[in-house]
C-alpha cells in the first residue's frame, strides 16, 4: 500500500535537483513574460514559508514597468561605485568585471518586505528572538526561488542597493523594512556553478567542515566514527 504522505524517489530527487541546480541570475534573461498565472505559483509558493508566530511579515511588490527598474538601477550604480572603492589592484579590476544584477534585462523584478509589526506587540516564539520576522521573511524567499528553478525561471537578488532610497522609489512604509530586491525571468540557460565560483571570487567550502557534533570545533567525528 502507497503512503501519499512519502515522496516517491522520482519526486525527492526533484527537490535536491531545484536545490542543487538553483543560481543567483545576473544575465542571459530572456524578454518572454512570465505568465500571471505562473507568477502566482511561485509567490503562493513563497507564501506558504514557515514563519515564527504564523506571522506572515512578508510582502512582495512587483515592478514591470520601465521607468521603475531605471530609478532601482541608477540606485545599484550608486552603491556599486561604493563597494567596488573597498578593493584593490587585482581583486578591484575582478570585482568590476563582476556582472551583478539584471534588473533592466528581467521582465519582472520584485520587492520583498517585512512587516515588522504584523501581528501584534506579541507574536508568538518571537519575545526572545526579535529578528525572527526578518529569519521567516528569507524562508518566504528560498521558497520563491526553488520554486523559480521548477519553473524554469532565473531569480537574481541585488544586494548592492541602498534600502532606504530603494523604499522610496517602491513607496513602502516607513515601518516596513525592504528585506530583498530580486530579478526574475526566463533564462537561456542555467549556469553549472554559481557565477562567483566560476570567476574565481569565491570557492564553495566543503560541507564536511562545516558540520560540528555536540560542540562547535568538533567536525572530525560523525555518527558513524563513534564507538
């Protein structure tokens, strides 16, 4: 007998694919619309996050038209010139070469808040760990994206941007905090590893280091070297 509450192996695989296989997208864009009702699987997706307290701060704002992605990417040159002046000689003239956002190339780009007040003065599991809203709201987000992968669409945060000026241009409250600036569209393609790996800004590190049993420092035993 069938047990629909386990996946089949076809489908586990599925997961670990969108997993393995999703990429920060800067480039390759394709001008297709992203259809409305595809759209609203991948933000039902990213609704249904855990959150802390089922709090739900999370909100999304989609921008298509022109005139708004130019106002967010004269804000991105802004920061960029800023953060490409922290480096030096080679590392300066690599970051530069950096692509680092799609936001004209993108037909869709999205705003993703947090409503901080959602829920009241008293949001349950919240009292110790206050950032806990802003934790479910980057859940929300992991969801948009993985669900993204499944539908073949490319998603790219932009991170070099000055919130405060990007909450004007969306026109968010004042009390609501822009947690992420994303790019969405359909891709060429999708990359084999992540676009810093290749460029050789970053190398992934390996998991095994990164994992301690029963106390921090302690990655050389794993249950199975236990006796």
């Amino acid at each position: 007998m069938s047990d629909d509450r386990q996946f089949s192996d076809v489908e586990r695989e599925v997961v670990y694919r969108a997993i393995f296989e999703r990429r920060d997208v800067r480039r390759n864009f394709l001008p297709a619309p992203i259809p409305d009702q595809v759209l609203t699987r991948v933000l039902t997706a990213a609704h249904h996050a855990g959150s802390v307290g089922f709090m739900q701060p999370w909100d999304f704002v989609v921008a298509r038209d022109r005139t708004t992605k130019g106002a967010v990417k004269a804000l991105f040159r802004q920061a960029n010139e800023k953060a490409a002046a922290c480096y030096e000689g080679e590392r300066a003239a690599l970051y530069r070469s950096l692509k680092l956002e799609g936001i004209e190339e993108a037909p869709i780009n999205i705003g993703v808040t947090c409503s901080r007040q959602r829920g009241g003065p008293h949001v349950l599991g919240r009292s110790t760990v206050r950032d806990t809203d802003l934790y479910s709201t980057c859940c929300a987000i992991q969801n948009l994206w993985l669900a993204a992968r499944a539908e073949g669409i490319g998603v790219g945060w932009v991170s070099i941007l000055d919130h405060g000026a990007l909450k004007r241009v969306l026109g968010v409250p004042k009390p609501v905090k822009v947690l992420a600036y994303l790019c969405l569209g359909y891709v060429s393609d999708f990359a084999a590893k992540p676009d810093l790996e290749t460029a050789g800004w970053r190398e992934r590190l390996p998991v095994e280091s990164l994992i301690h049993y029963e106390s921090w420092g302690n990655v050389a035993v794993g249950h199975e070297g236990r006796r």
